[in-house]
C-alpha cells in the first residue's frame, strides 16, 4: 500500500527564516500526524514533556505525534520542512518515534 501524501506542508525554512514560533513550545491540533524533514545541516528537536532531546542532521525525518509539545532549537545553517498527515504515516526506518 503506497503511503498516502501529506495534506500540507510548510515552506522549507533556513536558519534566517524559522519562524520564532516553531523555535517554542508549540504542538499540532488532534488528529494531525507530522513529520519534521531536515534537507541539509542539523538541528535539535526537543520534547516538552520528557525533555528528550535529538541532534537532526541532513535526511533525518522526526514523527510528530498529535498534541505533543516539542520545539527545534538552531544549531547552525540548515533547511527544514514539515509535513502534515491525517494518519500515522509509516515512512520507512529514518522516522524516530515522538
């Protein structure tokens, strides 16, 4: 079965653009599955709960789960994407769980 295609996506951001608001504590709406792509560079993805943090670097893709407080912190240059699913989506070995 194909996986389905994300309902949306934000702009690719670099470190000059990220907007403040993903750099806070911030969480997607019930039913909203993400996934927070990092094109090129590295930067840090932290849960807000657990306080666990990761070191992204270029082709590593992050699950986020529905409501979860987390947010990225800049390491350097980079460039990030997020997608929006209304399910799970199960997009290979790269995805770490949320």
């Amino acid at each position: 079965m194909a996986e389905p295609a994300p309902y949306r996506s934000t702009p690719v951001f670099d470190e000059t653009s990220l907007p403040q608001a993903l750099q806070a504590a911030h969480n997607t709406k019930a039913g909203t599955w993400g996934v927070l792509e990092i094109i090129s560079g590295s930067l840090h993805y932290v849960i807000e709960e657990s306080q666990e943090t990761r070191l992204m670097t270029t082709g590593d893709r992050q699950l986020i789960e529905p409501e979860q407080l987390h947010h990225v912190t800049l390491v350097g240059p980079m460039q990030m994407q997020v997608h929006f699913y209304r399910k799970k989506p199960d997009i290979g070995s790269s995805i770490k769980e949320g």
